[in-house]
C-alpha cells in the first residue's frame, strides 16, 4: 500500500514538472503552442522523452491535462455557489465563491498567463465560459431572477468574467484578490440583483 501511495506521488511529481516546463516555455517565448516541442519541454523538466511519452502521447495531450486540472478546480470551487444564500452579502465584500477563485488564479498566475494570454489557448477559454454560463443560470434560477434574452446575457456575463480575469493578470496583476473580487461583487449584485425577479 505505501509503496503504491510513493507510486502515485511519484507520478503526480513528474507530471507537475511537464506542467510547470510547458506553461514557463509559452510564458517565455510567448508564442503558439504549436511550436513548443517534447523535446523542450523535456529539457526544461529535466526529465527524458521516453518518460514524457509515458504519460502523454503529445504537447496537447499535455495540454489538456492542464486544463482539465484547472477546471476541476473551477468546478469544485463553485459547486456550491448556485443554493449559496446571499442575504448576508453586504456591498464591500468579496463576492461568495469568487474570491476563493482569484486565490486560486492568483496560486497557479503563470497558468492562467499562458492560457489566457495573446497566444492562449481558445479551448480553455470557451470551456470556462461554458462552465461560468451553467452556474449563472443555475443560480439566477434558484433566487428567482429571469434573464431577458439568457442566451445572450449569459455570453456577455461570462465574457465579462474572462475578460476581468485576463485585465487582472496582464495589466493591473498589483490587485489582490480580495480586491478583485470586491469589485467583481459590486458588479454582480447591482446587475444581477437589480433585474426583475420571477413572481
């Protein structure tokens, strides 16, 4: 049993390095990830190719692993947003979830540069639009807010969210995330809270 648990904690290790290699290479030379080899990758990992290959058949099998590890944690973190009470939140706040959010952006920054950045990736980026749609909706359901034109609104919210997030980290990244997400609160609760509620 030990020896498994050292197993895994072995491998968890060794992906963490091809993780941090890929982001720190496309950080750096700010460039597609088209043009960022195993070769390099395993270069900056210290580790062989034949290793790399163990685990991932490509640059952009590693790539998704990436995203879905950030995402899981977008998913975890929100799970409870949508039956979150919000007749405690007061105006000056940090918005319920979304702090615990920014932290994380704010832990794993060079990620989230790399993903977001000039030469991102667009997966990444309609993957969680798509998962911040799905808990607005959710949530706006539970308090009884209808959205005019949901389809439409819901786009704009999230690109607003992605778009936040990417001004945060690429031009006013001095901001902490209590702070962001204090403004983020103010927006969200004069907007959203502001709208007519179902009868």
């Amino acid at each position: 049993m030990l020896m498994n648990c050292q197993r895994h904690e072995k491998s968890a290790e060794t992906k963490t390095k091809f993780m941090d290699a890929l982001v720190s290479i496309w950080n750096k030379e700010k460039c597609s990830i088209d043009h960022i080899t195993v070769k390099e990758i395993c270069a900056a990992a210290k580790t062989s190719r034949n290793t790399f290959y163990y685990y991932y058949e490509d640059v952009y099998s590693l790539l998704e692993e990436i995203e879905n590890e950030l995402l899981a944690v977008h998913l975890h973190l929100f799970e409870n947003f949508p039956n979150a009470p919000l007749s405690n939140y007061r105006q000056g706040d940090p918005f319920p979830c979304i702090y615990e959010m920014n932290v994380h952006v704010r832990d794993k920054e060079p990620y989230y540069r790399a993903l977001f950045g000039s030469y991102g990736n667009q997966s990444f980026i309609l993957k969680t639009k798509k998962i911040v749609k799905k808990l607005v909706l959710k949530k706006l359901i539970y308090d009884g807010i209808q959205l005019e034109n949901a389809d439409f609104n819901l786009e704009l919210i999230a690109s607003a969210v992605i778009g936040a997030r990417q001004h945060w980290l690429f031009s006013n990244p001095d901001l902490t995330p209590f702070e962001v997400s204090t403004m983020i609160g103010r927006f969200i609760y004069g907007q959203f809270y502001g709208l007519n509620r179902q009868p």
